[in-house]
C-alpha cells in the first residue's frame, strides 16, 4: 500500500510539474503588424520617394523577417516592379526610389515572419495623378448592397 501512495505521488507531481512547465510556455499570441509609408505621398519626376515597412510583432520589433518584399506598379499597368528589402534599422525595412512617368502609383508590402502574412498597401502620386485602379472587389460590393436592399424590401 505504501508502495502504491508512492507511485501516486510521483505520478501526481510529474502531472503538476508539467501543467506548471506548460502555462509558463504559452504566451497572448500576436499578429504581425506592418507599417507601410511613403515619404513623399506626392512626389515629382525623378525625386526619391522613401518606402517603409516597420515591422512587428506584438511589442517586439521585427529585424529578421523571413522576406519583405515590395511590389510596385503605376495604375492600369499589367507589369509589377517586385523588390527584395533587407532590414535597415529598429524593424525597418526601406526602399528609397524615384520614378520617370507621372501618375498614381501603388505599393504593396509583402511580409512574411513569425510564420504569418501580412501585405499592406497604399497609394502615392508621382507628378499629376493618373486614373487610379477600380476598387478590388467592387462588383461584389455592389452585389452585396443589391442583396441588403432586396432582403430589406422583402421585410428581413
């Protein structure tokens, strides 16, 4: 009988001892953020425009993300500029670049670390603005407002 309170003790304390060892490994999760900028929003012919991508993750900063990548193009293009960007500083990651042809333009971050995903996007002008791209998912858009009105005429 000794011999079994024993067992069932160790037994017991190898259980607590791992239940404690677990709640110490598990940490809030977190999602990766991304900054992305660029300075000027408004830029003319052949000036630097400056790109940014400050990354994170929770409150820690991300200096060795898998790929960042930018993807640029001026709107109604078929061809994407895509470029590779290491880290410069403090989760940085920046390009600096200047552009020829006028018009509006997109950036597109694509960001993979901590085994997530991020791609955020913005727009900036170089010289006059050019037409800017439809909105993505604008026929669903509207496909969804058609469906709220006629479920609102039908009473629901």
């Amino acid at each position: 009988m000794k011999r079994l309170l024993v067992t069932l003790m160790a037994v017991l304390l190898g259980l607590l001892t791992t239940a404690c060892a677990q709640q110490e490994v598990e940490e809030e999760p977190h999602f990766l953020e991304v900054e992305l900028t660029a300075n000027p929003e408004k830029a003319q012919l052949n000036e630097e425009v400056t790109f940014e991508a400050k990354v994170s993750y929770g409150t820690e900063e991300v200096k060795d993300a898998d790929e960042v990548k930018f993807e640029i193009w001026r709107s109604q293009a078929e061809e994407h500029e895509k470029i590779v960007v290491e880290h410069d500083e403090n989760g940085i990651y920046r390009l600096k670049k200047s552009f020829g042809e006028e018009g509006t333009y997109y950036i597109i971050a694509h960001v993979t670390a901590r085994s997530m995903h991020n791609m955020p996007k913005i727009e900036f002008v170089i010289g006059s603005p050019s037409e800017p791209e439809e909105a993505e998912n604008s026929s669903e858009m509207d496909m969804d407002e058609h469906n709220t009105e006629a479920e609102d005429e039908k009473g629901h």
